[in-house]
C-alpha cells in the first residue's frame, strides 16, 4: 500500500563547514571498529591499564608504609625521653641508654654548667630496692645530686622512705656544682618509670 | 516602717501574749486573704513591679510585704538551707528559702527547680487539698530568679533526680510566698552561662560570651560554677594566711598611695593629691623591704595592687590582689625559697583536700587536669632549662630572658619530665632582673632571683634584694635610673638592714591556673582591665 508522501524538510546532502578550531574525534556511530575496541567492551582488559593500576596500588601501599613509619617516629619525638619500663630491667639484660661508663661520660661532659637529671618514678607500696644499690654505684662513680620527691597523688610517705637516698648534700643549693641528678618521685603509679633527658 | 515597739515589753509573758496574738491575727487574715485571692488572684499577678503598702498585714498568697526587717520572725520560723535537705529531712514541714531556677506547669502540677547558691531541689506544687488550681498557675507564672519561701514536706525520691545536687529527696510544696521579684526579662540565662562551651556548639545551644557575663556580673555570679570558683580562691587566701601565720609571718598593710613609681616609671596610675600628683601603688616592694630593715623579720601583706600595663591579654588585669612576702634568712636565700614553696604547697594540698567539691563543679564547666606537684617543690637552675629547651629545638641565648611560648614550652617539657605543674626557676641572669636584685656571688652574669611557675605561667617573681646601700646605689646607676626619684629607698639601707629575699604572687592568676581555667577574668569578681572599668 503506498504510504503518505512527506516532502523532505532538508535534502541529504548538505555540504557541512566544520570549523577548524575545535579537535576532532573519531565517529562513534561509524562501522569498522578495530578489533581491540571490540575486546574492551567484553569486558577484558587491556594491558596498560593493568600496569596502571598495579602502579596505583603500589604507590598507596608506599603510602600506608610511610604513614606507619611517621606515626612511630612521632611517638617518639613527642617522648623523647627514654620512657622505660624499669620493672622489665631487672630480667633482661640491660638495654638501657647507658651503653657503657664511656658513654655516660661523655653524655655528662655536654652542657657545661646544666645539671643532666635522671628522674625515676616509683610507687611507695612497692619500694625498688634495686634502685638504691644502682644510686650508691652511681655515687662511687660521680658527683651525684640526690633528690626525694613527693608527687600530689600520694597522701602520705613513710619517712624512712624520704631519706633512702642519704642525707641532703651540703652543697645541695648549688645544682651546676654536681655531674649528675639523681631524682626519685614517689607517685602513684603501677610502673618504675625512668626517664632521661 | 522601724522595729515594732509591741515587742520591747520586757516580761515574756506579756511578748508570747503579744506574739500569740499576733500568730492568731495572722492566721485569720491569711485564711481571709485566701479566700479574697482567689477572686482577685489574675490582676496581681499580671503586675511586674508590686510593692504592697508597708502596713498591710493581710497576706496574699503571693507577695510578703516588703522585707525591711518590720517584724522579727526568727522565733517561730527556721528556714533551712538547700544544701541540707537530705533523706533524714523525710516526711519532715519545713520552710526554704531559695531562688526560683526553674519553673515548669504539666496540668495540675508544677514543678519548680528550687536553687541556693550550688545547690538545688525539686519542689512539686500539685492541685490538691492543701494547693488551689489557682495557687498552681500562681506558681508557674513566677519569674526566673525570684527569691521565694516555700512551706514544704522533705519527700524521698525512689530514682535519683539528676539533675539536681540534692539528688534523693524532693519538696512537696503546701505555701508559697515572693519575697522579692525578678524582672522577667533577664539579660543572661542561667544554663546558659553553665553551658561548657563545646557543647553549646554542638547542639546548638547558647553560652553566654564573657563580655555579657562581666556586663551583668550579679546574675553571672550567682551560676553554680562562678560560687565555686571564688569560693576556692577565698580558700587561697585563707591558706596563705594561715600557713604564713604558723610559720611566724606578721601581715602588714602598705600604702598604695605612694609618691614614687617602684618598679619603673612606665606602668603607673597618676592620681591628683591635693595641689600635687601621686601614684597608686604597683607592688608593696618597697614597703616590705622597709618593715624586713625595721626588724619584722618575716612578713606579708594582702592588698591591691595596680599596674597600666595596656595588655589585652588572657592573664594581665590592671587591678588585682597581691599576696606579697618578704623575709630576713641567716645565712642563705633558698632558705626564703624554701619557705615560699612550703606555703604553695600547703596552699595546694588543703585546696585539694578541702575543696575538692568546688573542683568537680568549675571541672564540670571547664574541664582540665588536675592540679599536680612535687613535695620538696622542684628547683632547676636557669641554665638547665636552656639546655632543656635548647634540646626541643629552641634557639636562646645564655641571658636570654625567657618569652612567654618558651615559658610554656618549659612547662611542658617539665611535666613530661617530672610530672609536675609547680616548680622554681632558680639563678636568671642578671641583666633581666630589676636593679634590686643581689648578683650571684659566684658568677657576675646571673643573680640570686627566681621564678615560679603553674602550668608553664609565671606566678612569682623574687630575688634576694640587695641590702647594702652602696651597692644598691650602683646597681641602680648602672640600670640608669634617677638616684633621686629612690633616695627614700636606698636610705632605708643605711642603718642596718639584714639580709632578705621574698616574693609576690596574684590571687587571681593562682586560681586560674590551678583550676585550669584560661581567663584571668574569670577569677576576678569585677576585673578591671584597660577596657573595661565597670561593674
């Protein structure tokens, strides 16, 4: 049956200007497309992408590694003072700072003039014993400063505990005179705590 | 309206009648008054301002006449104190007095928040045989901050009321009087002033801002936070009294008018003196040294103490309370320092024995660490603290004198070390020391003075003065300051003056810093600061 006859609104062959300033890309709707467009809409992938995204990959696992390494150096620079265990000493070999007297010598030879203190927290419930025959080596060797303190969270503290590191050194006014600091803090506390600057 | 003359009758006999009788015409007229109240009760209440005529004994069930001591009630009505309403006050009538904090109508039923100074009850007004539906509406209409009378019954409660101190019991009101009204509209609400500042952001509930609370200081004052704050700080004073007391001190008074500047020209206050000038007083300094060569030995003085110092900081106010000291020693200065850090620790150890509620209270408000220290209190020389710092990374020089960050920085570096929030600064160098200041005999580029700080801020700073008027005399030339201007000063030397040391610490700055807090104006009742000069 023969249709309605429209006239055409446009003829099919219109010469189109392309303007030259735009770039061009390749005819979606054209027939021949090669045949690794075609592999990519199965769903295979292309190698190069492959190599991206491993690349990808390795940059974020890079990543996380140097996030672990920088969270463990701020713990430290935001301790910097060896925060030691002391409970866990007295089983092991020492680990401690100290390598040996040659380097406490030196360490002590530094900052002409400023006392280096060695501060140590104990609980007065379970006095460290190991504690005092470490302070009277220390005192054969160098000119120790000794010090007792009473930390705010502790009521009160037997006297024969105050005065367990001796008597108070005569010239105990003028700190700059002495090698070392030796200071015990009795606090409440589960841990001996030393700390050094 | 003066004393009642009725009550001056010698005889008791003829007082109870006159009493009785008095009771009696009270209860008729009050039983009266009811009933007309009832009918009149709206027009009253609606009034804001209501002063009832002096001589009107009739009372509503609202207002109390005007309370200029008219009648002595004290006989036969015991008001009982908030703060001691406990389960033993159960099934117990009795009379409170408080303010009204809040007040809530559900129906029938009236809840009222009853408040004194930091502590507060329910008390329920419910329709029934002793309480008139109109009474209720009566109750749920009365401003916020009117100062009532409640005649109540103690009631214990099953499940804790929280949200007040007394958390176990609750009133069951049967009378309620005004004894003085508050305006409605208040500049600044209550909980809002309590608010901890985070948590009104977070939901999106006001704070008040500190310019409003030191605006209207009476109602900001009377929040629960701001009584336990100055009643700590009354309790610094206290201790610093007692302790030194015990240790033999004698309080003086000094003047503050003065007629030279002490501690240098810059930062005084002129005040016209008759046809002449003269200037408050910006530290005791001069007088305390005086009483130490008048043979007092060992002495304190508690008084105001005023600097110019156009800072707008957190901590400086241009008034404030010194709590100065100054002391003669035998044979070294750590003796005074000894002394000084003996009297903050007894100040800190009763402050956290005997205060601890008013710790919790600004705590709940402005949390922060407690408050540590050590006993004997630490002592660092100046140069290990360059070291320690120098160690953080910080580059000073040798006599540099320490700024504020690195004043902190300190403290940090202190309490990681030794976990305290109190220790002295001992040997600064000389050359950032006032000219008073006794030079260390053992190295000319640092002296005998020292600071001690809380929480990495200055508290105190102190020296061993110099004694000798001939030294005084050079050190002063050298600092280039006018001999003139402190010839009363170095003459005071002149006849016999033993060797002394001492120091001055701010009230206000103390607190703040042991409660945690991070404005000194919150510690200050009516601080005075270069912008601010009222209440």
């Amino acid at each position: 049956m023969p249709m309605y006859k429209v006239k055409p609104v446009s003829p099919g062959d219109i010469k189109i200007d392309l303007p030259t300033c735009m770039y061009k890309l390749p005819n979606t709707h054209a027939q021949g497309m090669n045949c690794g467009e075609h592999a990519l809409q199965n769903g295979e992938v292309d190698p190069a992408l492959k190599a991206l995204e491993e690349r990808q990959d390795e940059v974020l696992r890079r990543l996380y590694e140097l996030k672990a390494t920088v969270d463990g150096l701020a713990k430290t620079v935001t301790t910097p003072d060896a925060d030691l265990d002391a409970s866990t000493l007295s089983r092991g070999p020492t680990e401690s700072v100290f390598r040996g007297t040659a380097d406490l010598d030196s360490l002590l030879g530094k900052d002409l003039g400023a006392l280096r203190d060695i501060v140590i927290s104990a609980n007065p419930a379970h006095p460290p014993l190991s504690l005092l025959v470490l302070h009277a080596l220390l005192c054969q060797r160098y000119q120790v400063l000794s010090s007792v303190h009473v930390h705010s969270s502790v009521s009160a503290v037997p006297p024969p505990l105050l005065s367990c590191l001796g008597p108070r050194h005569i010239d105990s006014y003028a700190r700059q005179r002495f090698q070392l600091g030796f200071t015990l803090i009795w606090k409440d506390g589960e841990r001996v705590k030393r700390e050094q600057h | 309206c003066v004393v009642s003359s009725c009550f001056r009758a010698s005889e008791e006999e003829q007082q109870a009648q006159s009493k009785k009788a008095l009771k009696k015409q009270q209860k008729e007229a009050e039983k009266a008054a009811k009933k007309a109240e009832k009918q009149a009760k709206l027009v009253s209440v609606r009034q804001e301002t209501q002063t009832l005529p002096m001589a009107h004994h009739c009372r509503m069930e609202g207002f109390l006449f005007f309370y200029n001591s008219c009648d002595y009630k004290s006989a036969d009505r015991a008001l009982v104190r908030v703060q001691d309403l406990t389960p033993e006050k159960a099934e117990q009538q009795i009379w409170v007095r408080a303010r009204i904090h809040t007040s809530r109508a559900k129906g029938k039923q009236c809840f009222l928040v009853l408040r004194h100074q930091q502590f507060t009850v329910q008390a329920l007004l419910a329709v029934g045989d002793r309480a008139s539906k109109q009474m209720v509406k009566f109750a749920a209409n009365l401003t916020k901050e009117s100062i009532i009378d409640v005649e109540a019954v103690v009631k214990k409660v099953e499940q804790k009321i929280e949200s007040c101190s007394q958390q176990d019991v609750e009133l069951h009101v049967e009378r309620i009087f005004v004894i003085s009204q508050s305006e409605a509209r208040l500049p600044l609400q209550l909980e809002d002033a309590v608010r901890p500042e985070g948590e009104g952001d977070e939901e999106g509930r006001a704070t008040v801002n500190q310019d409003t609370r030191l605006d209207n200081r009476v109602i900001d004052l009377r929040t629960t936070t701001s009584q336990a704050i100055f009643r700590l700080q009354s309790g610094v004073c206290q201790l610093f009294r007692d302790t030194l007391i015990n240790k033999g001190f004698v309080e003086i008074q000094t003047p503050k008018i003065i007629s030279a500047a002490s501690e240098g020209g810059a930062n005084v206050f002129t005040v016209s003196y008759f046809k002449t000038s003269a200037y408050l007083a910006q530290s005791p300094q001069l007088y305390k040294q005086m009483c130490i060569c008048a043979d007092f030995d060992k002495v304190f003085c508690v008084g105001p103490v005023f600097r110019a110092e156009d800072s707008n900081t957190h901590r400086h106010l241009t008034e404030f309370v010194g709590l100065d000291i100054e002391m003669a020693f035998n044979y070294h200065y750590h003796e005074v320092i000894d002394s000084i850090t003996d009297t903050m620790v007894q100040i800190f150890k009763g402050l956290r024995d005997r205060f601890q509620t008013e710790i919790q209270t600004v705590n709940k408000q402005y949390p922060s660490e407690p408050f540590k220290f050590l006993e004997p209190t630490l002592r660092l020389e100046y140069k290990e603290a360059v070291a320690m710092l120098r160690a953080a990374g910080v580059e000073m020089g040798d006599e540099e004198d320490l700024s504020t960050p690195n004043e902190k920085l300190l403290g940090r570096l202190v309490k990681e070390k030794y976990d305290t929030d109190f220790f002295v600064l001992d040997k600064y160098p000389l050359a950032v020391r006032p000219f008073y200041t006794m030079p260390d005999p053992n190295n000319a580029k640092y002296s005998n003075s020292y600071d001690m700080f809380m929480r990495g801020e200055e508290i105190l700073s102190g020296a061993q003065r110099v004694h000798d008027a001939q030294l005084l005399t050079e050190r002063a030339m050298h600092h280039g300051i006018d001999l003139e201007k402190i010839k009363a000063y170095i003459d005071s030397f002149r006849y016999g003056a033993p060797p002394h040391a001492g120091g001055g610490i701010g009230l206000e700055r103390v607190t703040m810093l042991y409660l945690g807090l991070h404005n000194v104006r919150q510690t200050s009742m009516f601080p005075r600061d270069p912008k601010r000069l009222t209440p």
